[in-house]
C-alpha cells in the first residue's frame, strides 16, 4: 500500500504551480491504477473523450448531443401508446384507429376483462334509459358477438314490456292460478300416487304454487305401506290444504265474479249484439256468470233486428210551442181562431206506416192484411186500417222494440206538420204548388177517377197512393204530413180546443178521433196544416193511414 504525505508548499510561481498539480494529478491517476486496475480505461474509451485546453479529458462524450433527440422520440412513443391504450379502454376501439374496421375482429379477441365489462355494462345500461324492446333487441344483437352478463335481464324486460293492460294481466293471472287450484284440488280429491304425479307433470310448462305439497303426498303415498303411524297425519295435513284450496277457490270465485259482473254490466249498458256477444266469447276466463241472461238478451236483440229490418225511422223533435188554429168552416163565415199550444219532445216517423211494415204486425199477431184496393201494398201507406188496428200496431211495436210507440196527439201532428211554419201550409200559401209536396186531389186523380171535387190545377203523377217519401219533406225532414192518406191520432175529436187535443183518448172512449193532413183525394181545403176531421174508432177506408211517435 502506498502512503502519499504532501507538504506545505512555498510560494511558487505559476509555471510551477501548474507542472506542479500536473505532477500530482500524475501520481494520483499512478496510486489508483495500481489500487484499482480494473478502473483504468480502453484505449478506444480515451479515443472517445475529448480534451480540454488544459490538455485533460472530459467524460462528455462524441456524439452525446443525440441523447435529448432520442429521449424526445422516446417521449412522443410513450404518448402516443397512452392515447392508444385510453381510448381502448374508454371508447372500446383503440385511438385513433377507431375507424380502422379491419382492426375490430383482431382486437375483439384481445380486449381487457374489464373493459367488456364496461362496455357490455354501459350497452345494458343504454337499453334501460330508452326501455324499449327496440333498445333490448339491439343489446341482444350485440350478445351474438360479445359476452353479456346482462342477457336474462334484457329478455326478462322484453317479456315484460309484452304484458298486455293491468286488467289482462290481473285476469291471466287469476286464470293460471285457478287452473294451478282446480289441478291441485283434483289431485288431493283423487288423493292417488298418479293423480299426484299428473299435477307434478303439469308443471314441467306450468307454474305450480302447490309442488311442494303434492311432492310431499306423492311421497307420502308411495311409502303408506311401511308408515301406517304418519298416515294419519299426511290425511290431516291434506285436510288442512283442502280448507286452505277451499278458501282460496272462494276468493278467487269472488274475484272472477266481480269481473263477470263488471263485463256483463258494460254489455248492458250498450245493449247490443256485438256487446253480449263479446261478453259471451270472453266470459270463459271469468265464470260465465251471466251467461244465460247474456244469452237470452243476445237472442232477443238478434229477433228485433230480423224480424224489424222495416221498423220506422224516426225523427227527434224538441220541445215547443205554436199556434194551433182552428180553420175556417165550410159554412161558417168565421174567421179561423187560434190558441198557442206546447208539446214535450218526442219522436216521430219520417214517414206513413207502410204495408210492409203492418203486414209483418198482421202475420205475428194472426189479423186478417188489409185490403190494398188493387194499388200495391210494400212501400205504399197502409190503408183500410181502424184506430183500433192502428193503436195495437203501435202497441205490438213497442212491445217488440221496448221502446215507448203510440199514435201523435192531434197537437203534437199539427206542430211536426208546422215544422216552425204559420203559413197555410209547411211549403207556404199557395195552394197549387202542392203537386210537389204532397201527393192529392189534382187534375191526373180527377182525370182517372171522376171526382168532381175543387182540385189542385198541378200534376203530381198518382191518381191513388204513392209510395211514401216521394214527395219533398217538410224543413223537418218529415214526409206526406199532407196528403197521401189521413192519418189517425189518439184524441178525441172535438169541435172546441179545450185541452182534449192534447191528450190521448183512452180505448173505452166510444167518440169520434181526430184524424189529419188529407188524402190523396182531398181538395185544397182539406191539404192545409190546420185542416181537421173525425171518423169513428172502427172507420177504415182506402185514403186512412197513420204514423207512429215514440216517446
């Protein structure tokens, strides 16, 4: 080992300072080699080193101004695999090569746990915001090619967003539970190892709420022999789910009661044969409580329509009043008086009862069809008919219908003849335009048939009856109230208005009946909306009909 001792130096010049600290740095590069050989360098290394102006190499290195070059690649490598990586994880496709679809099927294989599980989350989590099958639908699709944890959850949703309204759901519901009771109960009725083993079966595709029950006895059963003590109390045990079976079967017949009821109810309030019948084809699931109602009402709405294809169409009027006049006499050099009169709404026909719609009145209730005098009969105004036959019609009718017919008051004719109007008549005064408003004595009926009677100088093309409704109507939409035929009414006829022509006469009453609007052999006098006359109770001839109203 080598001891180095240095003395206090004296003062020196430069030069020798400077040989001086050469010679010491010499011998101390001398001491370390021998000290440490292994620290000495190449030749190619001190190649490598550059010197300074003092002839003394530096460790700075030839070409070392590369390294911040080098580090700054490094740097830019190291981002560009941070941005690659994130947007893998976040985005599900690597950035920026998100539009790279070549790469999708290589890097499906190679994505991280967690990020499927993110994605798979984030794509279930999507559907659930919109909750739509759609959305579900597009979830599944994405299953076909990627794990989902999520999948019996989406098509649970799809199932249940299938479900129909709370009530059909509720009604289902009631159903499988009673089909799962009824089986159950015939089971424990049966009380048999296959009566047991078929209910088990059932529920291989139905839900079951009694497996554990009917396991339990079919057990039971299958060891009775060699467990004679437990039989007793297995039987008990049944006995109790019996009471149980028993209550439950009456709560729900309560409750499939009360939905029977409840849909009956609807198809009464409608009352027509596509409610009963809807009632009828639905009720299965409820009990069929009401079936026999249901069914008669359907089979008397479905006689009412066949057999009354003719019934007549009526015309709603409301409430009003008018003047109600008395026209002036034949021999009476008075002028006609009036009174303001008021009726209730109601309804009346747009048109005369025609012989169509009697005969079929006349076959149901075995009459004798009256005569039509040669001039056809379907649609032609009834005629050869008596207030009796006319009031039973309108009885008969309403019976069949339940609806409220009977004959027009003498007040309630004269305010639907009227329509609003105070003329003479409801197109106006004049007389001679009635050839298109009514069918009457004009020159074709005085021509044909002789009658010498004041006529109307028109032509309306019938010397007898016409077919009804071949006229202009009223502003009311009403047809032939004057002309045609006379048309019966339910009061009494009276020469004075004393409240009588306001009311029906009752059947017993043996005085004349009013009867109004004219024939088809009535002059002007008789085609006026004031015009009036009376015939007996039991008067029938070719130019008397009527019409009906309904209250």
């Amino acid at each position: 080992m080598v001891t180095m001792r240095r003395t206090k130096p004296g003062p020196v010049s430069s030069s020798q300072q400077t040989d001086q600290s050469d010679q010491s740095d010499q011998a101390d590069r001398q001491s370390i080699a021998a000290r440490y050989p292994l620290l000495q360098p190449r030749p190619k290394d001190q190649l490598s080193h550059p010197r300074n102006r003092s002839g003394r190499q530096t460790l700075k290195r030839r070409g070392a101004w590369r390294h911040p070059i080098l580090l700054s690649l490094v740097s830019v490598g190291l981002l560009a695999a941070g941005l690659f990586l994130g947007g893998w994880w976040l985005a599900g496709k690597p950035w920026p090569l998100t539009n790279w679809r070549w790469l999708d099927s290589r890097l499906a294989d190679t994505e991280p746990a967690p990020l499927r599980a993110a994605l798979d989350r984030s794509a279930f989590a999507r559907a659930e915001s919109e909750d739509t099958e759609a959305a579900y639908q597009t979830y599944l699709e994405r299953c076909e090619t990627h794990s989902c944890a999520y999948r019996g959850a989406a098509e649970a949703r799809i199932a249940a967003l299938h479900h129909s309204a709370a009530q059909a759901a509720q009604t289902a519901q009631l159903q499988r539970r009673a089909a799962d009771l009824d089986a159950y109960s015939q089971a424990i009725r049966a009380d048999t190892k296959t009566a047991y083993q078929i209910y088990l079966d059932r529920c291989a595709t139905h839900g079951c709420r009694f497996r554990a029950q009917a396991e339990q006895q079919l057990d039971a059963l299958q060891s009775r022999s060699a467990r004679l003590e437990q039989q007793s109390i297995l039987a008990r045990e049944a006995a109790e789910q019996v009471a149980r079976a028993t209550e439950l079967e009456q709560q729900i017949e309560q409750l499939t009661e009360a939905l029977d009821r409840t849909a009956f109810e609807r198809a009464k309030r409608a009352d027509t044969e596509t409610a009963y019948r809807s009632y009828l084809d639905q009720c299965d699931a409820t009990g069929c409580w009401h079936r026999e109602p249901a069914e008669n009402r359907l089979a008397q709405l479905t006689a009412q329509r066949r057999r009354f294809a003719n019934e007549p169409e009526m015309v709603a009027l409301a409430a009003g009043c008018f003047e109600m006049s008395h026209p002036m006499g034949r021999a009476s050099k008075r002028a006609s008086r009036s009174q303001q009169v008021c009726v209730d709404a109601f309804k009346i026909a747009r048109h005369e009862i025609t012989f169509s719609q009697y005969d079929l009145f006349a076959r149901a209730t075995g009459r004798d069809a009256p005569d039509d005098e040669g001039w056809g009969r379907a649609h032609r105004p009834v005629i050869n008919v008596s207030w009796e036959d006319a009031t039973a019609y309108a009885a008969w009718l309403a019976e069949q219908t339940g609806r409220g017919y009977r004959l027009p008051t003498e007040a309630e004719w004269e305010y639907a003849a009227r329509a609003g109007t105070e003329t003479t008549r409801f197109w106006g005064n004049a007389p001679n335009e009635a050839c298109t408003y009514a069918n009457v004595h004009d020159q074709v009926s005085r021509r044909e048939n002789g009658l010498s009677s004041p006529h109307h100088a028109c032509d309306d093309g019938y010397a007898t009856t016409a077919p009804v409704g071949g006229f202009k109507p009223n502003a009311w939409g009403l047809h032939d109230m004057l002309g045609n035929v006379w048309e019966w009414t339910c009061s009494v006829y009276s020469g004075e208005f004393d409240g009588i022509e306001q009311r029906c006469a009752s059947a017993g009453h043996a005085g004349f009946r009013s009867i109004r609007g004219g024939a088809w052999h009535s002059g002007p006098r008789q085609i006026a909306s004031a015009a009036r006359s009376g015939a007996l109770p039991d008067k029938m001839y070719g130019g008397l009909g009527f019409r009906v109203v309904e209250d």
